[in-house]
C-alpha cells in the first residue's frame, strides 16, 4: 500500500486520513465533487487532487479508500472493482493509521466526540507534546482538522459508532461520553444495539488499556452493568467517580469549576465555552491527560484559551450587538445542551433549526418537540434530507404546526426557501443584544455568514 486514492477526499474525515498518511511518506490522491479548504490544504501538501469523479481517474496499483457514503455505482468505485484493486473503507484506514502508534486514544459516544478529541489534540499541541490526529471538526486556531508528526507516541481520533465501525479499533484509552438513541437507521433495536457494537470495542482493548466513562449519563451507567473491565476510570458531576466537577461557575461565555481526583482537590479549571455538557467534555480530557502523566499546572492554563471547535457553538459573527453562534447539534440531546449553554444570559435568544434527515425527524419528533424550551424565538426550515425521501407527516411544517399545538414558548415559525431567501426572511427581525443559533447538521451553518453580511449593510 503506497499510493492511495481517496474517493470523496474532501469530506472533514476522508482529509484527515489523507493528510497524515501524506505525513507518514504514502502517495496521496483522490476526487471531489467540488473544491473546498480541504482540497487546498492536500494540494498545497502535495495531493493531486480531481474536481469530478471518473473512471479515468483510477490507475492500476492504488488502494482505493472509500466512505460508507460512497454509492456502488459510483463511476470511480467500480473502475476499482474492474481492476481488482483493494478498496479499503475508511475505518480500516483509521485503524491501520493507528497501529502505527505506541498509544492510540479514541474518542467515542452519541455526543461530544468532535469537542473531547479537539480539545485534547489542542492541550497536547499547546505543550508540545506532538500529538498525531484526526477529528471531525476543525480548529479554529489551528485552521486544521488533522495534524501528523513522524515521531510522536500519541495518536487521537475521533471514532464514530454510526455504522458499527468503532468495534474494529482497538484503542490505548477509549473515552466515552455518553450513549443514547442515535443513528436508528442502523441501529435497529436502539439502544440494545448500541450497546453490543460498544462491547465489542471493548472487548478489543488490550489488559492494560483504559476506558474512561462519564458515570452521570444514564446510558453509560447501563452499559457499565454489561461489562467487565477493571481499568475504567469514572468522571463526574453528580456521582462518586475517580474525577468529579465542583463548584461550578458560569457567567455569561464563561465557565469556572474545581477538579477533584479521589475526593481530593486538584485544581480550579477555567473554560471560555459555555455549557455544563463542555464541562463534562473538560473533565473527560482531563482525566486522560492526568492518566498519561502530565502535571495538571502544565495543561490547565490551555482549556482557558480553548474555543470550541468549527461548528461546536462557534462564534460566526458579532454586528450590531447582535451574536452569531453556529452548531452541529442536531439530536434532541445536542440541542438541549447547547441552549442549556446560553440559559442564564440575559438577552433574547433565538434559534435558527434545520431539522437532519426526515428519518431522524420522525424517530425522535416527540424529544425534539420538548428541545427549545430555553429560547425566545424558534425558526424551522426544512428538513436537509442527506439522501431521505420527503415525509407526508413527519415534515417541518407538520412539526411546526404540532409545537404550536403543545407549548407557549418559544415564539416558532416556518420558514420555506434556500438559505438566501431564509436569511434575508430573519435579518430584519433580530433586534439589537440577540443572541442566535444556528443549528443543524445541513447546509443551514451557511445562514450565520449570509445574515452578518445582509446586518453590515
């Protein structure tokens, strides 16, 4: 396996792969649809670099990686298959990534992968500790969303359990957030399901390996009943665990809270993104760092400059008084905790919701109902459907309809259109102090850029 061609290389997860085997001394290339800062970062690396997926395209000798989005008949995938080439999927690329590595740290759970493995991977950078990585996000800082160096012990990524690929990884440390409902599509049965694919990776991990596990979540605390592992390391907020949050402060974007190891003080931690769910991802980070060996008067100081990943409640825009924050969230949960962030802020809070797939929309519709108490002013658009078909009944505007029907608050209207048409329907409403969220998984992070333009005129 030398030269490799990457089938989609421009996706947040195929780049990354990309960049470190590029690092690692491999012969990159691949193909996209379209340019993006992805695609300029590989070029400028050295990746030639298609715009248009073609057959012609697919040379002898390459192992092909591909994503589960990757369609069979796709032109390039099945010159592949003419060739008898190796077509790898992504995964085993990860894996095969990580067993180049002494200790390889995986980040995992329904919620919170991209924030713990960003701000991890951002710690070690900041104390040159030389971290190889792979997440699912960008950091803003940085500008990247994967970095590689030749020599270093540590490699982090983020691993998703939407298509039950976690169970082929067998990871140094595995940190779990949290486990809930999510990607039914694939998981049948729920949570029962989820559960089995998790146990599986746990069953991978080797005698010495250690899983860190958030003992508040309620889905973790069954899922620690199915397992036997001696090495699990516990954090907390409300129940007894190895680390546990206290004192917790927030004030406007501000959080301050004290860590205790074993019941004993270990330091006061500062955070400049808000949320209880971002102190949770804090005291993951923390108890994986402090397992490592790192002194925490070394790494304590770089939560405080930490600022949230691309698309975890980053800030876009900030004209006329007026606060734009946009955010991945798009499970009942995610939202929940991120407008739970902006609770105790005294301004008027509206969100902008795009609802991801009519399939999540209809699994979940009674729990997104109940999802944006929290807020004044509540926008629906229409569902990014990501490859599902229009539902008659489980749609934007029934959803709508029924949230009138149910609750008082917030404020809720629909709107139908493009981004353009929606964004120039809800600048002229926002009033000066407002604080708005956009929230979705779709193309609704592009509203935010769109409405700060249309306010600086």
């Amino acid at each position: 396996m030398k030269d490799i061609y990457f089938i989609a290389i421009g996706g947040v997860g195929q780049s990354a792969l990309a960049k470190i085997l590029i690092g690692l001394g491999y012969n990159v290339s691949g193909s996209d649809i379209q340019e993006s800062k992805y695609t300029h970062m590989l070029e400028k690396m050295g990746a030639k670099i298609n715009i248009g997926q073609e057959a012609k395209n697919i040379k002898e000798n390459q192992t092909i990686v591909i994503s589960s989005a990757i369609k069979e008949d796709n032109p390039e995938l099945v010159r592949a298959k003419e060739l008898n080439l190796e077509i790898m999927h992504r995964s085993d690329c990860l894996k095969f990534i990580s067993e180049q590595y002494e200790k390889f740290i995986g980040l995992a759970g329904t919620h919170g992968k991209t924030t713990t493995s960003g701000m991890l991977s951002y710690v070690l950078e900041k104390i040159n500790a030389n971290p190889t990585y792979a997440i699912g996000g960008f950091l803003p800082e940085y500008k990247i969303n994967a970095n590689v160096y030749k020599n270093s012990k540590y490699f982090i990524a983020e691993l998703d359990e939407s298509d039950g690929t976690i169970q082929k990884y067998k990871p140094y440390y595995l940190l779990i957030n949290n486990l809930e409902e999510d990607h039914l599509d694939h998981y049948k049965n729920g949570l029962k399901d989820i559960f089995e694919t998790f146990k599986k990776t746990v069953s991978n991990m080797s005698d010495e390996s250690k899983i860190f596990i958030n003992v508040d979540n309620k889905g973790n605390q069954e899922f620690l009943k199915l397992i036997n592992n001696k090495n699990t390391v516990t954090y907390s907020i409300e129940n007894p665990a190895s680390y546990m949050a206290k004192n917790i402060v927030s004030k406007d974007f501000e959080t301050k809270f004290d860590v205790y190891k074993n019941e004993k003080f270990l330091s006061e931690i500062k955070l400049i993104i808000p949320g209880i769910h971002n102190v949770y991802n804090a005291l993951g980070v923390i108890s994986i760092l402090d397992s490592l060996g790192f002194k925490i008067d070394d790494i304590k100081q770089h939560f405080a400059t930490f600022s949230g990943m691309g698309r975890r409640f980053q800030l876009v825009a900030d004209t006329k008084g007026i606060k734009i924050i946009d955010d991945y969230a798009h499970h009942p949960s995610e939202i929940k905790s991120t407008l739970s962030a902006i609770k105790n802020i005294k301004r008027r809070k509206v969100a902008i919701f795009q609802p991801h797939r009519y399939t999540r929309l209809k699994a979940l519709w009674n729990d997104f109902l109940e999802s944006f108490n929290d807020i004044d002013k509540l926008y629906v658009l229409d569902v990014f459907n990501a490859g599902d078909k229009f539902d008659e009944k489980y749609n934007s505007k029934n959803f709508t309809d029924e949230f009138k029907k149910k609750n008082n608050k917030p404020e809720i209207e629909y709107i139908k259109g493009n981004m353009t048409e929606v964004s120039e329907k809800i600048a002229p409403e926002l009033m000066q102090n407002d604080v708005v969220l956009t929230l979705g998984a779709g193309d609704v992070t592009k509203i935010g850029g769109m409405i700060n333009d249309l306010l600086a005129k």
